[in-house]
C-alpha cells in the first residue's frame, strides 16, 4: 500500500505540475528561510567558541548602583583589583591584565618598520603571558611560551606581521611604535577567527607598560577603569562563589560599585545585563517560527484544496473497503513525503544561498548547513514533522468524506456561518503575511533612523586624526593657517568628539542632595568645538576667547539640565574634584557614542590652547572639496607634528563601524531578506487558498454564468469572503506589530507612522487582489458547461 | 441473502423533506439476479447504496445474511464490504492515475493480501475478461466497453457474494453493453448473486426477478425466469 500511495503521488505530482512546484516551492522556501535564520541565530549565540577553555573563561567587569543599568557597566576594571583581590581567590586558576595600547576608542597607533611607511593599527593590547593560557592562539612564528616573557617584544597578528613584513618572516626583527619606540618581534599568530569578540591586532608585554606610559603605580590604583581582566576558573569552580567575595572589593574606595564575572558565552549577545540582542535575537527566532508556520497553513490550505480533485479516488476507495484509517495513513504518507522533499530541497536551497547571505550580512557567520550533520537531522525532523501537523486536518477531512457523495464529487458546503477551521487558517496566513511585512519595515525604517538620523551635529565633511606627540605649540596658529584656505570651513580641538566615548565621574550639582551624585561625562573642547560639530547652543553662551575666565567654567548638555532639575542652568555650579565649577551654557543633546544607548549628562571644560599630549583633532571642508582638504590637512598638519604620525579620516567611518550601527545594519539587511521571503511565501499561500476557494466555487460561478450575472458581481462574489477575513487580520496583525515596535532595543526610535501600516496592508492586499484576480478571472472564463456537467 | 424490513430513507434539509424509500421489503436469495428498474429519482440508487452499506436507512432493518446490518458504524461496514461486495458503476469509477492492474488490485491491497498473491489474482481476472494486453494502460487510453470490463473486473477480484451494479450499461453503446451484460450472467450462472440497477427493459429481461420502484416504494415484482435455488449446488 505503501509503494502504491508513493506511486500515485509522482504520478499525480508530475501530472498537475503547476500545483506541484507551488506546493513545493513554498516548502522549500519555507524551509530555506527558517533554516538560514536559524542557522544566523544560532551563530549569534556560538562565538568565541575556538577558545578550548571557553567554558571556564570569564571577563571581570563591574556595575554602578544597579544591574539593570545598562550605560553604568564597565567591561574594564581597576589594575589593582587584578593584582590584588584576585589573586587571593583559589576558584582562580589564571588571571590576565591587559590595557589598550594607545587609545582604541579613538584610532590606535602606528606601526612602522622605517618610521616612513606608517601603518596606523587598532586594538593593540598590553598583556600578560598568561593571556595564552587563557585565550586559545594558533602561532605561526615563535612559540607561546616565550613571546611575552621580554620587556620590549611584540607578538602581531598575521594580518600586521603581512602589513609590516610583506615578505618574509618577521620573528626577531625590530619595528617602531609612534617613531618613538623599538619593539622586537617575538611571534606571530594566526588572526582570531571572525567570530571571536576580542580581536587583537597585537601584544606588548604588560611589563613594559610602564616603560610607555610613565605609569608607574597603575597596580596600586583602585580608581582608574581602564584594565581588562579575564580570568580562567578551574574546573567545577562556581562562579558564583568568586562574585560573592568580590562584590565589596571596592567598597572602601568607589561606593556602590560591584565587580563581578561575566562568562565569555555571554560577552557577544550579553555583555552587560542589556537585553537587546536578546530582544532582537528572540524577534527572528519568532519570525523565523512564524515563517514556517505561515509555509505549513499554506501547505494545509494547498493540500485541502487539492483534496477536492480526489473525491472520486476516495469515493472508490472507501467503496472497495478501505478503512478510514488506511485512507487516513496514505494521506499522513503524501503529506509527511512531500514535506520531507521540500525540507531536503530547503536544506539544498538554504546550503546554495549561504555565501550570499553571509556577503550580505558582511560576516561569514553562516557555514554550509551540511557541515553539521546534527542541524540537518533537526532540519529534516521538523520537516517530518511539519508534514505530519500539517497533514492531519486534510488527511482528516478527506478520510471523513461519505463515499457516496464523494463519488457524486459534490463538494460538501461547510457552514458558512460560525468560525470554521478554514477561516482561521486563512485569517491566520493574511495576518501573519501583514504581521512579518509591517515588522521588517519598522526594522527597516528603525535602522535607516539610527545610520541617518539627526544626530545633532553634522557628521558630514568632517575629518579627525588622534595624534599623540611630545611636541607643543599653539593650536590657534595652526587653526588660523588651516581657515585661512578657502577650501576649509572650520577646525577644532578636543580630547574627545562624538562617537568617541569620554569617562566621567560622580558629580554633586547645586540644588541637589549633597549625598547623590550623578555620573556625569566630561570631555575638554576648545572654542570652535562647537562650530565646527555644527551643534547648537540653546541657553547661555559658548567658550569664548574674549573671557579668559572660561577655562574655569563649563558648558552642560541637555540631559545634565533635565537631570539635574535646573530651571535656569546658566550660573548654576556643579561640584567636581572639590571645585565648583560654574555652567555658562547649555549645549543641545547631541548623539555622544550611540543611537542605540540613551544620552548621559555630560559635563564640557575648555582645553587650554596647546598641542602637547593627546588631542582630537577634527576640520571641516566646504562640500565637494574632499580632495582640496585632505591635501591642505595632510601639509598643515606635518608641518605642526614634523615628528608623529597620523591619518586623518572621515567622522562617518566612525559612525559606520560603531558596533551597535553595525548591528543593526546586519539586522536591516536580515530582515530585509525575510521580507522578501515572507511576501514571496504569503503569495504562494495565498494562490493556494484563492485556487481552494474557487475550485469551491465553479458550480456556483456555472450557475450564476448561465444566468446572466455580470463579471463584477462574479468577482465581488468571489472576493467579498476574503475581504472579510482581510479585514479581520488587520486587527490581528497591527497591534502585535505596534508591539513590536516598543519592544524594539534602542535608546531613539524613529517616529512610527500609520502610513507604514496602510502601505504594508496596501502591499498584501495588492498581492492577494491580484492572485484572487487571477483565479476569478481563470474561474470565470471556464465554460459553465464544463463546470456544470460533472453534477 | 438480503431481507429488508420496513426500510426507508429519508433525506432532510432544513425547509424540505424528501422521502427516498418508504417501508422496503425485500429479498435477494442466494445466486438471484436481480433488475431494479423505475424513473429517476424513485430510490434506486439510494437502495442500491443501502444495500451497499455505502449509506445508511433511517428506519427499519436490513438481513444480511441473517445479521442485522442497518446500524453498523462505519469500520464494521467497511470490513463488512470488503471481500463480499463487488460494486459497478454507470461512470466506471476507475481512479485515473492507476493504470489496469493497479486498478483492479485495490480490493486485495485493502484487505492486505500480500504482493506476490495479488499479482496472481489481478492477471487471472484480466485474462478472464480479455484485458490483460491493457493491463499497463491507464483509463483515458480505453474505450468505454474496456473500462467497464476493467471495472468488472475490480468488482471481482475478491470473489464477492454480491455484485451490486449501478447501470453498468448506462454510458455503453449497445454492443459494449450486451458485452456487460452477458459476462454478468456468467457471473450468475457461477453463483454470484447480483442486484442490478438499470433503465433498459432489454437487459432487466436478463434478470431472474425485476423489482419496480416509483416514489421511494415498490410498486411490483416480475419474475421473467424462474429461480432455482438447487441449480447452485
């Protein structure tokens, strides 16, 4: 019976082949999209898995005042809680201290082998040698043990040790660093794979950390958060153990601020206690499901409606003596057969479609599905599984015909009052189809929002280089000589600019409790900060050269007033360092790191007008004289810095490589994907039930034909029932889809509109009009004769 | 065989009701050929399918031999059909993507006869009815003579008691429906019983006995041959 029901179905598969590759095809996609999201999901939860001590690895971090607080965490720590309090801990089997080399918020430093050709490299870090013990390496020249050990020494990255050494070996040569120091390499390792969170372009010696920063006590300091620590548990060790007796490490220097462990499994979905990934992650996973439940009830309605061809086959059969239950197996069997062809051709599909989805998400974070045996069983067991749910209603319906009227081939007219099975599971694929466009398009217009809003400041035709140097000088003079070319609007100085994130402190404010204080950014700008940002002053005044007196008084932002409960901030003082310092103007809120976080307080001082040390260094261009302005800068700024390197690059690099931009970029882009997916799913559905309908409904159209009915009451005829269950859908699919626009991450959200709601039903009714269309029209055209004959 | 008690059969919709058969009785014995013959809509179809236990009377009682079968539930029905009834259909039925011998083997696959036996069976009969040169052929590639014969054929497959056939000649010219007609009475004459329904007079001539229905109820019987029971034995 079995080989006989396989054969039958070929055979009818190959005979109504039209009905076939709809069926299939929304299978198959069906399949291919769930697997690609789940595949993409399920990548998101599996980096920094190439450490072999993954499970044991945690990073120490620390919050302030609450958990919950997701801007008051610090994924680094004090040195001297490294150095101290962790060592005492026999749940501890290694620790690491590592600190950034240079500054890596804002570019990193340079590298050369001639002092000519600069190389400027981000993320290098000063580390221990336990670093290897801890993260796994692959090293390519020189081996692990060593390459930390020497005071000097450097071990690179392939990609630096190519960069500085394209050919040949580069184990025991010298390079510079910043043109100031002589670095000896002593090792080179392969590149941490993509999905590793940490991604160091190289490593110094923690020893010689000293050495090139002049600081000396960094290990007796509690204050400073600029260290990163991981430590390696032994096994069985409790986690919870070591937070317990860390909590209140810090208690007798910083109040309220609580170190704690974060395991390294969760330090790319979760690094802090901030649920946003999770948020979005959970979001695909539910669009992932509901795409493959939208695939199964267009699979239903298909399978359903293709039933009422058979009647006859099941009028002979159940005549001959087939059970019900027989009947019921074979079309579980077709069901369950065709289910598990469309999940081996999705596997297939997904497979063919990975390098395209990993180009468009720009990380190869998806490998092909057949690399990993256990997915594709899981994928073909849903299948299997899809199939069977899926089969049951019509396997049902069709067992339970009475074979007398099956023979006659009348179709047995369902109530049409009341809620049938059928009305749901077409008021289910319309809202489900609404639901998934409308959501990709809240995601769409959220993420175009973060990468183009107003971030309150212009972001265009602005340069900046971080360039550190022993020299000095004016940095009037080298501003008067850059302004006086026509090319250049603007230029300024700071030590930290948007998008490159200041620390702060705890500060005390006038009119507030003496005992609260408030975390406050601060960042030193000098006079044409603000012009040259383009930002806007709203109360009081901005630096000034003509008050000398400004280098004692600050600017606050927007925030700082509205947290501070200020009426009138201007001649206000705010308490830090034991100094009062008072506001004289009020700068609007601008976007300071992230579109994704919400704006802190931020407290602004006047940098005096100096070159030495570390500054950011930032000029604005007239639009469409790029050219002109890097050529004015590169000579302006060679001639003010005859000895350090820099380069200068555009804000908006910055901006883009922001992670939580890059984040939602590869989000957009992903749902942009599933869009088109769930649209080209819900047509096919929506073919199949249009075709389940009419088939329905060619007797009644025969008769209304014959007649004399008019073509536009056939088609409202036939198109009313859908409109109706249209309708109710929009009731379904709009809230749960305004629901997901609050639950969406992000500090600012664009300004959601009803016009994106009435475009997308606009797009699906579109959609199902035409299809109902395309089956009215083939419906009506038939012969009524040919309709009528069969009764 | 079949005694039928009162039956009658009523078909209800919400504004009319339709009486199809009223207080039936009636007897098939053993090995009769039986013509039913009346205008349309008088029942017949609906008796046929009552007998058939395609379809249930809404009172009185059904004998099959000797057992009570009007309140069967659906399963003991079908284990009931199986194996014992044969059916023809005016339209032949034929499921168009089997070929002839898939076919004609469907009986034996619901009663789970295995592979080897059916293969058997399904060539003898398709030799008996002078189709096994088709048997590859699917219904579309025959004429409406040899897909009758390949109906017959399915009908007998299981060696049925009864054959209950509805206008087997009603979409046959004369000379395919003769062709019909006469391999039924070489059924007969081997002992199968066989309740017919038909318009033709000619071919309820052929019949033992023929039962005349209008409006749900039997208006009279002719016997045209005599019945001997013993002539089974």
């Amino acid at each position: 019976m079995i080989r006989q029901s396989l054969y039958m179905l070929f055979r009818r598969f190959i005979n109504d082949s039209l009905f076939s590759f709809i069926n299939l095809t929304n299978l198959t996609v069906g399949f291919a999209t769930f697997i690609l999201l789940t595949q993409f999901i399920a990548s998101m939860f599996s980096w920094d898995k190439h450490n072999e001590n993954y499970e044991r690895i945690y990073r120490v971090q620390l919050f302030q005042d609450q958990p919950e607080n997701r801007v008051r965490h610090s994924s680094s720590i004090t040195a001297a809680l490294s150095r101290h309090e962790l060592t005492k801990l026999p749940e501890i089997e290694k620790i690491v201290l590592m600190h950034d080399v240079g500054d890596n918020n804002k570019s990193g430093v340079f590298l050369s082998v001639d002092k000519k050709d600069q190389f400027l490299i981000r993320y290098g870090y000063y580390a221990d040698q336990t670093v290897f013990d801890i993260f796994t390496f692959e090293f390519i020249e020189g081996v692990p043990q060593k390459a930390l050990t020497e005071p000097f020494s450097v071990v690179l990255s392939r990609t630096v040790a190519q960069k500085l050494f394209p050919s040949g070996k580069a184990l025991g040569k010298q390079i510079y660093g910043e043109n100031k120091v002589v670095l000896t390499v002593s090792g080179v390792y392969e590149d941490m794979p993509e999905k590793s969170n940490w991604q160091p372009a190289f490593l110094i010696p923690m020893q010689s950390f000293t050495a090139f920063t002049g600081w000396s006590d960094y290990t007796e300091n509690y204050w400073a958060y600029s260290f990163y620590t991981y430590v390696l548990l032994k096994p069985n060790a409790d986690p919870a153990n070591v937070d317990a007796q860390i909590h209140d490490a810090l208690k007798d220097y910083r109040k309220e601020h609580y170190p704690y462990l974060r395991p390294m499994s969760m330090l790319y979905i979760k690094a802090y206690y901030q649920n946003d990934m999770l948020i979005a992650l959970g979001l695909f996973s539910f669009i992932a499901l509901l795409i493959l439940v939208l695939s199964a009830i267009n699979y239903i309605n298909l399978q359903t409606a293709n039933a009422i061809t058979r009647f006859r086959e099941i009028g002979i059969k159940k005549t001959l003596g087939f059970t019900k239950k027989q009947l019921w197996s074979q079309f579980i069997l077709e069901s369950v057969t065709l289910a598990f062809t469309g999940g081996v051709l999705g596997l297939i599909l997904a497979h063919l479609m990975t390098p395209a989805f990993n180009r468009m998400i720009g990380i190869n974070a998806l490998t092909s599905i057949f690399s990993d045996w256990k997915l594709v069983l899981i994928m073909l067991g849903v299948s299997i599984l899809t199939g069977f749910l899926s089969g049951i209603h019509p396997a049902f319906a069709i067992s339970a015909f009475n074979p007398v009227t099956a023979l006659k081939q009348k179709f047995i007219q369902e109530e049409t009052n009341g809620i049938t099975l059928k009305k749901i599971l077409v008021t289910a694929q319309f809202s489900i189809s609404l639901f998934l466009l409308i959501v990709s398009a809240i995601i769409y217009k959220q993420t175009a929002y973060m990468l183009t809003c107003d971030m309150g400041f212009e972001s265009q035709n602005l340069l900046f280089a971080n360039i550190t140097t022993n020299g000095s000088g004016s940095f009037d003079a080298l501003r008067q000589r850059l302004i006086s070319h026509p090319e250049i609007a603007d230029a300024c100085q700071a030590d930290y600019i948007p998008y490159i994130l200041p620390g702060g402190n705890e500060m005390n404010w006038e009119g507030g409790d003496p005992e609260e204080k408030v975390f406050v950014r601060i960042s030193h700008i000098g006079y044409d900060f603000v012009s040259t940002f383009q930002m806007n002053i709203t109360t009081g005044r901005n630096f000034s050269r003509e008050y000398p007196a400004d280098l004692d008084k600050c600017l606050v932002n927007e925030t700082a007033v509205r947290v501070f409960g200020w009426k009138d901030p201007i001649g206000k003082h705010i308490r830090t360092n034991n100094k009062n310092v008072e506001v004289i103007g009020v700068i609007r809120d601008y976007i300071v790191f992230s579109v994704h976080n919400p704006t802190e307080p931020h407290m602004y001082r006047l940098l005096p007008d100096s070159i030495s040390t570390d500054k950011v260094y930032a000029v604005r261009y007239l639009p469409g004289h790029e050219k002109e302005a890097r050529e004015i800068v590169r000579n302006e700024f060679e001639r003010a810095f005859p000895l350090d390197a820099f380069e200068f690059r555009h804000i908006q690099s910055l901006i883009q490589n922001e992670n939580a931009a890059l984040a939602w970029q590869r989000l957009m882009k992903v749902s942009g994907f599933f869009a088109l997916f769930s649209v080209i799913i819900s047509s096919i559905g929506l073919f199949g039930l249009i075709l389940f309908f009419s088939r329905h409904k060619m007797k009644e159209i025969g008769i209304r034909k014959v007649l004399g009915f008019s073509f536009t009451s056939l088609y409202y005829t036939m198109a009313s029932s859908f409109i109706r269950l249209f309708i109710v859908s929009i009731f379904i699919a709009w809230p749960l889809s305004y629901f997901v626009y609050l639950y969406l991450p992000g500090a600012h959200k664009y300004g959601i509109q009803l016009g994106e709601f009435v475009l997308c039903t606009l797009i699906t009714l579109a959609v199902a009009v035409a299809t109902i269309s395309y089956q009215i029209i083939k419906a009506v055209r038939t012969k009524a004769v040919e309709v009528l004959k069969d009764e | 065989m079949i005694r039928t008690v009162n039956l009658s059969k009523i078909f209800r919709t919400e504004l009319v009701e339709t009486t199809a058969l009223r207080e039936i009785n009636f007897e098939v014995r053993k090995g009769e050929f039986i013509a039913i013959m009346g205008p349309s809509g008088c029942g017949k179809s609906t008796l046929l399918n009552i007998l058939g236990l395609l379809d249930h009377s809404n009172s009185g009682e059904y004998y099959f031999d000797g057992i009570e079968v009007s309140r069967f539930t659906e399963k003991q029905c079908t284990m009931l059909r199986k194996g014992t009834m044969g059916f023809v259909f005016q339209s032949f039925n034929l499921i168009d993507d089997l070929n002839v011998f898939e076919n004609v083997e469907l009986p034996l696959i619901a009663l789970s006869i295995p592979r080897s036996d059916r293969r058997k069976k399904v060539d003898a009969i398709l030799e008996r009815m002078q189709i096994g040169h088709r048997r590859d052929h699917y219904p579309r590639q025959l004429s409406g003579g040899q897909q009758q014969r390949v109906a017959v054929a399915r009908a007998l497959i299981t060696n049925p008691k009864l054959i209950l056939a509805d206008e087997p000649t009603g979409n046959l010219d004369s000379h395919n429906g003769e062709q019909v007609m006469q391999l039924l009475e070489q059924l007969n004459a081997e002992g199968t019983t066989i309740v017919m329904v038909t318009h033709s007079l000619n071919h309820a001539d052929r019949a033992h006995r023929v039962v005349n229905l209008f409006d749900g109820q039997i208006l009279a019987e002719r016997t045209d041959r005599i019945f001997e029971p013993q002539q089974l034995s």
